[in-house]
C-alpha cells in the first residue's frame, strides 16, 4: 500500500518547508556559534556564559542540520516511490505520524527500538 497522490504532495510541501526553517534556524546558529576570543576584554563569568551560548548554539545547528538530511531523506523517498514505508520493518507508517513529523524514516514502534 502506498500514499495517493495528492496527499504526497502535500507531504511534499510540508518537507519543504520544514526544510526552508531548518535553513533560517541553521544560519541564526551560525552567529552564536563563532568562537569566543579568549582576549576580549569582558569578565570572566560573561566570557563562561558566552562560551555556555556558543555550545548551545553548535548543539540547536548540528539538530537542524540532521533535520534537514532527514528532510532529504524523506524526499528521495517521495521521488522513489517509497514514502511513507518504514525503513525498519518495511510496513506501512501510521499517517498520523507522518502528519506530526513527515520526515519519519520508522513507524513508532521501529523507532522506539532505535531511541
């Protein structure tokens, strides 16, 4: 069993635009995620917490980053034809999980076997 059509576009539309707002996140994280010049003249907790928003930054960029190759992912599979097939188990993805979050490669009970 497949998706139809027309809901396969709409999965589509949605990947990508989920796609274009891991974009915007990733280039916002890109600014806090610079290094912090040790000899800027600034205190030493304010340096700590600058440091503190820098690895918060690297961490949210590298969570968007994956987002987007799942992203991608999904929307290889749209272009095969295998969407919406859980790549664990090979069965069919539950639609409401893939409404929540069209980027699931795994129906719910491969990914908590993953997670």
């Amino acid at each position: 069993m497949t998706i139809e059509s027309s809901k396969l576009d709409l999965y589509k539309e949605l990947l990508l635009k989920r796609k274009a707002d891991a974009e915007v996140l990733i280039k916002s994280f890109e600014q806090g995620s610079k290094t912090v010049d040790l000899d800027e003249p600034i205190g030493r907790l304010t340096r700590m917490d600058a440091i503190q928003q820098q690895h918060l930054a690297k961490a949210k960029k590298h969570q968007a980053v994956q987002r987007i190759n799942k992203i991608d992912e999904a929307l290889k599979k749209i272009s095969e034809g295998t969407y919406g097939i859980c790549v664990g188990c090979e069965e069919v993805i539950d639609e409401k999980r893939l409404k929540a979050m069209p980027e699931a490669l795994h129906c719910i009970e491969c990914h908590r076997q993953i997670v």
